[in-house]
C-alpha cells in the first residue's frame, strides 16, 4: 500500500512539474518592477478602515416608481388612440 502511496505521490510532483512547465512556456510571465512589489506590500500590509456604502432605497423606488407609471402611461396611450 505504501507503494501505491509513493508512486501517487510522485506522479503528482510529474504531473505539477510537468503543468508549471507547460504554463511557464505558453504564458511567458514577467516580472514585475520592484517599485509595484513595494507598493502592494504597503498596501496589503497597512490596514485602511473600509467604507461600506448603504443602498440607496429612494432611488430604487422613484426610479421603479418612474418605470410603472411610464408603462402604463404607454398602455394607456395604445389602447386609447391606437
């Protein structure tokens, strides 16, 4: 069983060598300028205080309320001169 283990193993190092291989060819990565590296590090390490905004209800309803009146507003027309 330790065997079947092993060889597993191994052929999942194979296959994961043989996939960073195979992307490393066809995607040609580069490396990015150490100035870049810097800046995300400082802004991934610094916490910033996140502002979460809150939906705006009012608008959704005049704009909801806008659309129905506009509808039947159009239907009205239609039936009445059409």
């Amino acid at each position: 069983m330790n065997k079947i283990l092993i060889g597993e193993k191994l052929n999942t190092q194979t296959f994961s060598m043989n996939l960073e291989s195979e992307l490393s060819q066809r995607l040609r990565p580069i490396q990015p300028r150490s100035e870049f590296i810097h800046q995300l590090q400082s802004n991934l390490t610094n916490a910033k205080r996140i502002h979460v905004e809150e939906r705006n209800y009012g608008l959704a309803l005049v704009s909801i309320s806008v659309g129905l009146f506009f509808g039947a507003l159009s239907l009205w027309f239609l039936r009445r001169f059409i």
